[in-house]
C-alpha cells in the first residue's frame, strides 16, 4: 500500500500559548507530502481539512479512502483540489482525464469514484499538493490553468511583499461547497507574504511553502494578534492555521506557497485586517 496519514486533533488558543518549539511544530508543521511513488496525507480536526501529496515516478498512484473517512472511496463525501508543483502530469477522474502543466489546477467534486495520479516523465515526475474537504453536494469536475486563474496583485516592493495572488479554485472561477485554493507568488526581492496581517474566524487555512531556494527559508508567523508565534519552514511543507490564528511569513528569498481555506465562508474578502503595529 502506497498511502500513508496521520491525525491532527485541533488545539485551543490558550493552550498553544504554552507551547515550545518542538510542540509549535509537532501540531502545526505538515512534511513529507511529497514523496516519490506514495500518497501521504495529513487529517486535521480543524474544519475535518486533509492536506495531501502525491508524486507518481515509477507507478501510477490510486487516491485510496483512508480509515478516519469510513468511506467506500476517498470522495464519496468529499470534494479535492489539486495544484502539480512539478512537472507535467495527468489525473484521471473517472472517464475524464486532465492534463496538468506546472502550477495547473483541477477540482473535483463529491463522488468521483477513481482518481488515479501519473507522470507523463519519470525523470520530471509531476508532483500533487491537494487539499479534500467535506462536501454537501457534487459540482463539476474542472481544470483550471494557471493562465485563467482570477489574479490580484498585492503589496509593494516598497514594503517587500509585492506579490501576485492566484486564484483558482474559488468561487470567482468555479463552484465549490466549501473549499477554496490559490496560489500567491512573491516577486524577486520581496519576501513577505499576508502582511499586513489579518484574520477569518470563519475559515482556517492551510499554507504549503515551494519554490522555496535550496538553502533558504521561510519564517511561518502564527497565533494570537498579541500572542504570536513562529515555525521556520523549508521547501514543501505546509502549515496549519487555525481559524483564531494569524497566517504570514518572512522568507530569505522570494518563494511561492498554495493556500487552502476551509470553513462556513466563500467570500475572499471577508476578513478582518489589522496592523503590522498591532502584533505582539
């Protein structure tokens, strides 16, 4: 068997108060998502979110249910986006297949029985970042490049957060039931990502870090506005924010990172901003 997960319980604002290092990073940090010819997964209780990751070398790769679902198939009450971070790739959904390019995404909804993951290059292997929610209904499958992504462009070099802010599986783009995805690309010289800061009590997130140089890093803020804490990040891997928390950081060198929201809310917009002066 080729799928592997573990379990998140969710953690209290209080309590991650009292957290150390090691306890930030055991709760929060996700790695070994990508790895060659598995399929690994993170289950987190907070809003039941799966962040995931499949790299097909040398075999295909099946998106097998895991035992947390009690389901027949991994999406028979779910819904998934997936975004390839590396090279081309296909997935086959079905009697449908997509054909995935670098930063490509594709969306599939509840009850999408067979989704099985290939490279169309061993030696330039595609590589799946997903993210799975819980799904009321079906909508429709749908591939969305990244040319036809809904883009923002964001902050400054002035400030070192000028950044481009992909969105593509929103609700700007496609319908979904809950689930939400981008992918925000920091241009060179800037290194700060969602700052100024803000926070959605409605929807947690979860950021997955690529593109990141090899001896770089990136600096994950998290936490209460007056409360703050921090996860130094390497090339993929992802963090969970919780819905109380915060989510920004500081690299030494532009990166790029996917972000996936769960929760009760689609509007992009609904958040509430603060400060750069308001953090503690």
């Amino acid at each position: 068997m080729n799928t592997h997960f573990i379990i998140r319980q969710s953690a209290n604002a209080a309590d991650v108060k009292n957290y150390d290092t090691a306890r930030l990073r055991s709760e929060f940090l996700v790695q070994g998502l990508l790895i060659n010819d598995e399929v690994n997964m993170v289950y987190s209780h907070f809003d039941r979110i799966i962040a995931g990751g499949a790299v097909p070398v040398k075999n295909k790769l099946q998106l097998e249910s895991i035992e947390p679902l009690k389901a027949a198939y991994f999406l028979e009450r779910r819904e998934i986006g997936i975004i390839n971070v590396g090279g081309p790739g296909k997935i086959s959904a079905d009697n449908n297949i997509f054909l995935l390019g670098f930063k490509d995404a594709l969306y599939l909804g509840k009850e999408t029985k067979l989704v099985v993951f290939e490279s169309a290059d061993p030696l330039n292997p595609a590589r799946f970042y997903f993210n799975s929610t819980p799904a009321h209904c079906k909508y429709p499958d749908k591939l969305v490049a990244l040319a036809n992504a809904d883009i923002v462009e964001a902050g400054a070099a002035e400030q070192s957060n000028a950044r481009r802010i992909n969105k593509l599986l929103v609700n700007s783009v496609l319908k979904t039931c809950q689930l939400q995805m981008g992918m925000t690309e920091l241009m060179p010289g800037s290194v700060w990502n969602t700052m100024p800061p803000h926070l959605h009590d409605r929807r947690m997130e979860v950021y997955f870090y690529f593109n990141i140089p090899e001896g770089q890093a990136v600096c994950h803020l998290m936490g209460e506005l007056h409360e703050t804490r921090h996860i130094w990040m390497h090339n993929e891997e992802a963090v969970i924010s919780p819905e109380w928390s915060i989510h920004s950081g500081c690299g030494t060198s532009n990166y790029c990172f996917i972000w996936g929201m769960a929760g009760e809310n689609l509007d992009f917009t609904d958040m509430d901003s603060a400060k750069a002066t308001d953090l503690k």
